[in-house]
C-alpha cells in the first residue's frame, strides 16, 4: 500500500502503518542478533553432525548438548 493511500485515509492510519513497519524491522533484527549468537551457532553445528559421525568421535549428542548450552545456562 503507497503512501498517497495511506494518507488519504488520514493521518492515524500513515502513522500506525509507519509504526508497524518499524516494529517489523526491530523483529526482523532481533531475530537476526539471535540466528548469529555463538549459542545458535553452535547448536546448528551440532544438529547438522549424525549420530553416527558422533559415535565415531566418541561422543554423545545429550553430553555435547550440556556442553554447549551450560556455559550460559545453569542445566
């Protein structure tokens, strides 16, 4: 919707779209911030090894997930 639209329905309605707008892109940046914390970042490398690659290094998914999230959450 152009802005000659919204403002032809008045102003209330050019100012709540301009603010749904900015609250769209301080989600879509607060998602971004979390996608590339070391924690995500880790956790999708854990995800994307198989069990069975895993067990050929010796380790256990649960034990590496504790590994991982405990140094930023009491678990």
């Amino acid at each position: 919707m152009s802005v000659l639209a919204l403002q032809s329905r008045g102003p209330l309605a050019a100012l709540t779209h301009r603010l749904g707008q900015m609250a769209a892109a301080i989600g879509t940046a607060l998602v971004r911030m979390g996608e590339t914390h070391p924690l995500m970042t880790s956790l999708r490398k854990l995800n994307e090894i198989s069990d069975e690659e895993l067990a050929e290094r010796g380790l256990d998914r649960n034990a590496e997930l504790h590994r991982i999230v405990r140094r930023y959450a009491y678990v």
